[in-house]
C-alpha cells in the first residue's frame, strides 16, 4: 500500500484527485510529477480523473494549489476544480468558510455554503472579439479571453450538431493560439440570461462535461458583446447550470462535490 490518502470530488461533472500535500512529501515519494498524474488520471487502469489538485502552505494566504491536467501538464488555473479545491480546504479544517489561496494565474478569493461554493476568479485579460481563424477549409471568427487560462469563444446556431472534438482539437493548436494553444468553447445563446456550452479543454484533450473557466469565458464575452446580462446561467453539457456574475468582479458559483476519501495502491501506478 502506497502511503498516500486521497480525496475525489467533483464540480459540474469535472472529477478531481485531491491531495492534501501540506507536509510536502509528494514529491519525495514521485520525485516526476507529471508521471504521477497521468497514472493517477487514467480512466479504468487507476483512479481516473480530468485532473489532480495539491494543497500546500502559503505564507500569506489561506493556502496555495497547483493544478494539473490529467495529461500531466501544470495549469494556471480551473474554475470547477478551484470551487473543489475551496470545498476540500473548508472540509478539513484548512480555511475558514470565506478563504483566498494562491495560483499561478493569482490570487483566488471563495466562499463556501454546503455544497455551494461561490469563486471569484482573476480579472479577465487579452479579451479580444470577432477575428478570423483559417482553417484548413473554412474560416472561423472567434472571440478570446484569459480568464486564468486562455479561452477561444465560437457562437453556433445549435450547439448538439457541433463536431466539438474534431473541431476543437483544430482551434485549439492553431498557430493564432501560440505554442500552449488554447481552450475552445462552443455557445448557444438561448435568451438574454441562458447559455448553451460545450468545451475541448486542452490538457484533457477532449470534450469535458463543464469547464470552470470556459464558462466565465464564455460570459464575459457574451456580456461585452450586449447578447446577454450579468449574471449569465452557463448550462453545461453534464447537466449543471453555473451561474456567472461580471462586473468589476468576476464570480463563477455552482456545487462542489465530495464522492470518497482512500488510499492509493502501488498497482494504481503501473
């Protein structure tokens, strides 16, 4: 038996590994991170998740995170594993109900309610509208932001015919995006305060069930572009609505679920 306990939650149907990892000693154990997490993440061999959460010391905040994709890559930050992330450290004693911790992308503020978690995120950079992206056989106009992680924003007329993995994977490399590439939202704009949206999520490399982050995206752009208003029910395509506040601040709110606590097995690495 691997020393090591775990806990699994999940966000709008985003399934995270979290890890308590205040004493450090992850990394002694699996000295190569990115290994780690691509075996932990692998869906039937290990435990299977979009992603694997650290929560270690901060010197002026509640806590601090790193994230990684279940690829193994480090990221910036996520909205559905930053409200489990919240859940998880008011679980266990580590801050209080109204808590800030630390990312890559900056510092995150949250505040728990049950199994509601309320997260204001970063404010929203590089926000840029309607610009043409060549394809190997069309041409696209997408919008973008950075909303802790860079986001490609596409409207669509109905989003259940979209070939989300085909076409995402293609924007999502895209020379535009630079080196990282991007993450691709698809949006259906139902009225003035309901959304349709589907994500590829780069570092999962497929479509997920909900993405954090692509829906405030997804918001902020819709608001700026007067197709909407604040605050916006993001429907996912795993069922949750999340709702989005914008406006000096930016929120992102939806549940945070607990589903086990255990402890990882040798075999779960091999």
């Amino acid at each position: 038996m691997v020393e090591l306990e775990f806990s699994k939650m999940s966000a709008s149907g985003n399934d995270f590994v979290m890890i308590d990892n205040r004493d450090g000693k992850i990394y002694e154990r699996f000295p190569d991170m990115k290994e780690f997490v691509a075996k932990v993440c692998r869906f039937h061999h290990s435990v299977g998740a979009d992603g694997v959460i650290l929560i270690e010391n901060s010197a002026d905040y509640d806590f601090r995170w790193r994230f990684f994709n279940a690829d193994g890559s480090e990221a910036e930050m996520c909205g559905n594993g930053g409200r489990c992330a919240a859940r998880f450290a008011f679980m266990n004693g580590i801050a209080k109900q109204r808590m800030a911790f630390e990312t890559v992308a900056g510092v995150i503020k949250a505040e728990v309610h049950g199994q509601k978690v309320k997260l204001q995120l970063t404010r929203p950079a590089d926000l840029k509208l309607d610009y043409p992206v060549g394809l190997d056989d069309k041409e696209l106009f997408v919008s973008s932001v950075n909303t802790g992680v860079p986001h490609a924003v596409l409207l669509v007329s109905d989003i259940d015919l979209v070939p989300v993995d085909e076409l995402g994977r293609m924007i999502r490399s895209h020379k535009v995006f630079g080196d990282k590439g991007t993450n691709v939202n698809f949006v259906e704009v139902l009225d003035k305060k309901n959304v349709k949206v589907r994500t590829f999520e780069r570092g999962v490399e497929g479509e997920t069930y909900a993405c954090g982050t692509g829906a405030v995206a997804s918001g902020v752009i819709l608001v700026e572009k007067s197709l909407v208003r604040s605050p916006v029910n993001i429907h996912t395509r795993g069922g949750e609505v999340l709702k989005i506040y914008i406006g000096d601040e930016v929120y992102l709110e939806g549940d945070a679920k607990f589903i086990y606590k255990g402890h990882l097995h040798e075999e779960a690495l091999l």
